[in-house]
C-alpha cells in the first residue's frame, strides 16, 4: 500500500501525463448575448472583488492541489509567486501527509513565504476532520497562516481507492464544529460530484463560510484512479463513473444565493470564470492547466494567469460590464443539456436575461 505522501507523486505524474478529464461541464451549453453598444472604455474594467473579507485583482484561484512530498515543494513555490505578484488568490492541496509528519511541513509553508499577502487557503479532507477534528483543521490553518481553510469532499475518489476512508457518517457534525472552532472562515468543498441545492442548504445551517462546488467536467479522480489500479474490477467500474457528478455549471445554478460560491471544475479560460460568475458565483478557479505550468517557472504560471483574466476581461468588455458584479446582470443563451436541467428544475430562464438589453 502507498503512503500518502508517495499517493500524491502518482496523482500529480498521472495528471501530467494522461487524460483525467471528464467530459461535460455545462459551459459549453451556456453563451453570452454579445452587447455591440457596450459604452464602456476597456480601460475602465476592474476586475477586482473582495472575498471572505480579503482583497483580490481578480475573481481567480489556482484550485487546491499539491504539496506534502519534498518533490511537490518548487511546484507550490511556482504557483505561489505567481498568485502574489497578480493578486489572486490559491489552495494547497491535502496538509493530510505534513500532519502526519512534520518534515513535510516546508512543501507548504513555502507557499506563505512568497506569498505574504495572497489569498491563501488550507485544505484537509473530510475524513481527517471525521478522525481528528478541530485539532487537524487549527494546524492546517496555521502551518501557512491561511485565510481560510478549505475541507474537501472525495467519497467519489475515496470509494475507488483500494486504501480509501469510507466512512462517512457524521460529516456534517464534524464540518459544524470545525466552523463553530475554527477563527478563519470555512469553505467546503467538492472535487468532482458538484454540491446540489440540498447540501448546499445543509452546509449553509451548520455555519459553512463558502462553498466551491467542485463539479464534473474537469479532473476526474474516478479517472485518476482507473490510471493507479491494476484491479480489473475497479477500473471497470472506473469508467463507468469517469463522468460522475453534476456538472459544475450546474452546481452554481443548484447552491446560487444559498452562500458565496468558488465555481471549480473544468473552468479552461477567462470565459469559463465570466459564466460562472454570471451563473452566480464570485470566484472562477481551476487546478490541472495549472499543474503543467507550475512544473517549469514562475513566469509560466503567471501567464497562465493572464489568459485567464484577459479573457474574462473581454468577456466583460463585450457585455458591457464594468465591474465583476455586472456579468450577474447579463443575458445568457442556454442550449442542450443545460436548457433541459434548467427545465427540469423548473428554473425561469429569464432569471438569466433580465435587466441589460443588448
Ligand atoms: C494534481 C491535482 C491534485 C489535487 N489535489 C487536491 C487536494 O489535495 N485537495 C483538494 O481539495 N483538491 C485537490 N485537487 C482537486 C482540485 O482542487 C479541483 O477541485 C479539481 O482538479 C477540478 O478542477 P480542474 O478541472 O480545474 O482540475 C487536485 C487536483 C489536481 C489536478
């Protein structure tokens, strides 16, 4: 059996070298009605927004991903100077390994050390809140002085795993109290299945800070671990759930006004962040494109980041919106799969089309 340290080495070179995506995230079913008389100057477009109570330049993380094996450290350094010097903001992924062995530790503090300012947060899974509670959740947030901590949700993952917890009763008990502990804000978050409406509304009572929805249409960790086994059953299996989960555009639609929402899951471009923010989330963030980037330098990370928030500044422009907040007035088109969800839901697609004439 791996450890988890030498776990995370596979996920990150299966993640580099194969494909772990799935299929449908909804973006491709959701446009926006161009607005040819915007009457905005480009220059004029601030893409700034505060979240959870910390500034940002854009409505951007890199999504939680490494760390926790001496090999991970130059990855997070990479990431980490590239989030300070654009002002946005990143995740570590699971301090699970550091916690369990401090020598680890410098594959995540690094991140805070060149980053003194970005918004940073932690991460723990849920079955390690399940085992240790506020305990692991308080020593994951100060390892790096984290803004916040996010607890991440993978039973999709956890169920594949040869060597993956299981058990997840009294999950929600274990996330109340971390929030009632904790003195940073809680984010919970998917990795793959997407929230629905109902759990959304159940972290929302348990006094949950943020949500990201963590949808399918991007990584798939079903599809990670079809790579790692050589159990016949389980890769079977593997395929058939490849492309479980509720797509993420879908997801926003589901826990929109229920709490502030970090829409992640397959988002590709600036375009992918002005959906879902118009969708009705507040932060756009993506993991994979990142994790090549973060592989060679500082400055590839960085311009990864300008093409995100270039191409969610031409999203704006072109709408006629001069602040983040004005893509949630703009009008959308719904095709396909999305238009039959919104349906099914019952949800008045004039929701999406009100206000703007273009
Ligand atoms: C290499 C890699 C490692 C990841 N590790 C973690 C992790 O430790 N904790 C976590 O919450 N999410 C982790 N994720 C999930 C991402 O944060 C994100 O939810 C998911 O990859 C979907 O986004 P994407 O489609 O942009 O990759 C990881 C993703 C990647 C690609």
């Amino acid at each position: 059996m791996r450890n988890t340290a030498n776990r995370k080495l596979d996920h990150i070179r299966i993640c580099l070298e194969e494909e772990v995506e799935s299929d449908y995230s909804g973006f491709e079913d959701v446009k926006f009605f161009n607005n040819s008389l915007p009457e905005l100057d480009f220059y004029d477009i601030h893409t700034g927004i505060e979240f959870l109570g910390k500034k940002l330049n854009a409505p951007f993380f890199i999504a939680s991903m490494t760390g926790g094996h001496p090999e991970t450290t130059e990855i997070n350094r990479n990431l980490a100077i590239a989030v300070e010097e654009n002002g946005v903001g990143m995740g570590v992924g699971s301090q699970r390994a550091a916690l369990e062995d401090e020598r680890l530790e410098e594959s995540f503090t690094v991140v805070r050390e060149v980053a003194p300012k970005a918004f940073i947060y932690a991460n723990i899974g849920i079955p390690q809140i399940l085992q240790h509670g506020i305990e692991y959740a308080e020593r994951a947030v100060e390892m790096i002085d984290a803004d916040a901590l996010a607890i991440h949700l993978n039973f999709l993952q956890e169920v594949i795993q040869p060597e993956g917890d299981v058990n997840a009763r009294n999950g929600l008990k274990a996330i109340r109290e971390v929030c009632e502990n904790l003195k940073v804000p809680v984010i919970v978050k998917e990795t793959g299945g997407g929230i629905s409406a109902l759990v959304a509304e159940r972290l929302r009572d348990v006094g949950v800070d943020a949500i990201d929805v963590g949808g399918a249409g991007g990584t798939s960790w079903i599809g990670v671990e079809v790579y790692r086994t050589d159990d016949e059953i389980s890769k079977r299996i593997g395929y058939e759930f490849w492309d479980w989960g509720l797509p993420t555009a879908f997801s926003i639609v589901e826990c929109r006004g229920y709490l502030p929402l970090i829409a992640t899951g397959g988002l590709r471009s600036g375009l992918d962040v002005a959906k879902s923010i118009a969708l009705g989330a507040e932060i756009g963030s993506a993991a994979l494109p990142f994790l090549s980037a973060a592989t060679k330098s500082a400055e590839e990370v960085s311009r990864l980041i300008e093409f995100f928030v270039r191409g969610l500044k031409m999203a704006m422009f072109l709408t006629g919106s001069r602040k983040v907040k004005d893509l949630r007035r703009c009008r959308l088109m719904f095709f396909g799969k999305f238009k039959d969800y919104l349906e099914i839901k019952g949800i008045d697609l004039r929701k999406f089309s009100n206000n703007r004439e273009v």
